[in-house]
C-alpha cells in the first residue's frame, strides 16, 4: 500500500474548521486500505504569527518542502 505524509496547515478563520473535515477524510482513506497517510500539523498566519512573530516558522516551512503535499487552510483574520 502506497504511503504519503501530508503536512496540514489550517490557518485560522474557518481553516481549523474546514482541516477537521480533511482529517475525517484522511482517517476513512486509512481505515478503508485505500492509502497510508501520515499528518503533521504545523501554524500560518495569524496563528503563527501570535506564536512565532511571523506568518509561518522556518520549522514549519521546513516540514512541508519535505511532505508529498500541503494542505493549506484559510488565513487572515479581524
């Protein structure tokens, strides 16, 4: 079975809200013995920035240059 790692960046806004259905979807592809997928989560945005003072870390960054794929959530805030 094929195995990928995912790097989920939710951002902030309805992005959290919208990467809880991505997970759902993830954990059914696994269960079902479609596809391996192994997560990470990491911070954008305006979460990041209030964590790190910039709007992603370069551990963050570095994550996801070496993942399969990204999935990016929405960012901004009021």
């Amino acid at each position: 079975m094929a195995s990928y790692n995912l790097f989920l960046l939710p951002g902030d806004g309805i992005g959290p809200e919208v990467m809880k259905e991505v997970e759902a979807i993830v954990a059914w592809f696994n269960a079902a013995g479609i596809a391996r997928f192994e997560t990470d989560r990491g911070l954008v945005g305006g979460c990041a920035f209030d964590a790190h003072g910039k709007a992603i870390s370069e551990e963050d960054m570095a994550s996801a240059m070496v993942s399969d794929a990204v999935l990016f959530g929405a960012v901004g805030g009021p």
